[in-house]
C-alpha cells in the first residue's frame, strides 16, 4: 500500500488495515521462530507498512484537531 491509497481511507479502515497488518507481524515472528520463514524480507515490509498506517492515522487525527 502506497501513502495515496492510505489517505483516500477512513479512519476505521485504517484501523482495521493497522490491526491486519499486526497479526501479520505476529504470524511472521512466530514462523521465524519455529523456522518456517520463507521470506524474510517480508518482516521489514509488514513493520513498515504498519508505520505507513500509523503515520497517515496520526495526521488525520492532527487535522481534525485544528480543525476544530
């Protein structure tokens, strides 16, 4: 997911890509950890991406905020 596609979501679907993406996170440890991780890469871009929804999430809220 670009940063574009993020900000055209609402805040509740970006909630629930956040909550997606850390159950990812979790399944990926978990399969690291027993040696089943086949592609390591994909930590790096579930943990980033998951940084990409935090950030949009907190500038929606830093704008709704001036805006009131």
């Amino acid at each position: 997911m670009d940063a574009n596609e993020l900000r055209n979501k609402t805040p509740d679907q970006l909630r629930e890509a956040l909550a997606n993406l850390k159950k990812e996170q979790f399944n990926l440890r978990f399969q690291a950890a027993t040696g089943q991780l086949e592609n390591a890469s994909r930590m790096r871009i579930a943990r980033r991406s998951a940084a990409r929804v935090l950030t949009i999430l907190n500038e929606k809220a830093a704008a709704a905020a001036s805006a009131e």
